[in-house]
C-alpha cells in the first residue's frame, strides 16, 4: 500500500514538473498572438552571458524606438535569482519569460548565447541570428526596420 501511495506521488510530481517545463513555451505563444500585427524580437539569455549586458539596453531602445516593434525575452537560468539579480543591474523594459528547465530554447534550438529570433507583422519567424556584438546590432536594426516598414 504505501508503495502504492509514493509511486502515485512520483508520478504526481513528474506531471506537475512538467506543466512547469511548458508554462515558458505556452506564455510566448500567449504573447506571439498578442503581439500579432507588430513585428516582434525575441531574445533567448542568461546571467552569465557577456554580450546579453550590451543587448539589454540596446533592446529598450529599439522598443522605444520603434512603437511596432515587440520585445520579448526568455531566460534560461536555473536558478532564477541569478536572472533576478541580472535585471537588477542591466534592466528590461519589456517581458522576461523564464525557462529554467530549457523547453522554449530546446524548440528554438538555440546555438548561442545570446539567441535572437525575428517575427514579421503575420507571426512569421523571418530570421534568427547568435550573438550580440556592435556590428551586428546595426545588421539587427537594418531587419527590423525593414520589417517594420513592411
């Protein structure tokens, strides 16, 4: 009986782990069909990302830049204290999503970080692009604001 009872428990907390995993994929989709008609920029990051401090600011002024242009970033740290105590240094004026367990960044299968992915004005994925250096965040602008003009 109480075998029984914690092999129930087990997979219990195996479901509910689970629905964790997918609460990162099912809110970018929530705010990828929100964000439907604007182009939008989604940044996969982490604490111990050097560029990611250099993309943060310069992600704030592209969304206030740009009044159709979407922000949206996605964490990958374990830990969300580390994410936490990033956003404490280098801000965001736009939604962190967290994926602790790397579900999102499994489906987008990042190569780098950071990842970036662009959406067009229909919900399109249009590009995706690693990294985050001086050159290519003017390769970045030039993008988005063809698509924007789109």
């Amino acid at each position: 009986m109480l075998k029984k009872a914690f092999f129930s428990f087990l997979i219990s907390l195996a479901c509910l782990s689970n629905a964790f995993a997918t609460d990162g994929a099912a809110e970018l989709n929530k705010l990828l069909q929100q964000y439907k008609g604007n182009v939008v920029y989604v940044d996969f990051w982490a604490s111990w990302c050097g560029p990611c401090r250099k993309s943060f600011p310069w992600m704030n002024n592209m969304k206030n830049k740009y009044s159709e242009l979407k922000v949206i970033s996605i964490n990958v740290d374990a830990n969300k204290s580390l994410a936490t105590e990033f956003l404490q240094k280098v801000p965001a004026n736009f939604p962190v999503i967290y994926d602790p367990k790397g579900v999102t960044a499994k489906k987008y299968k990042l190569k780098g970080m950071p990842s970036s992915y662009i959406f067009n004005k229909k919900g399109q994925l249009v590009s995706a692009h690693v990294g985050f250096t001086d050159t290519k965040q003017k390769k970045y602008e030039l993008e988005l604001q063809t698509l924007l003009a789109e």
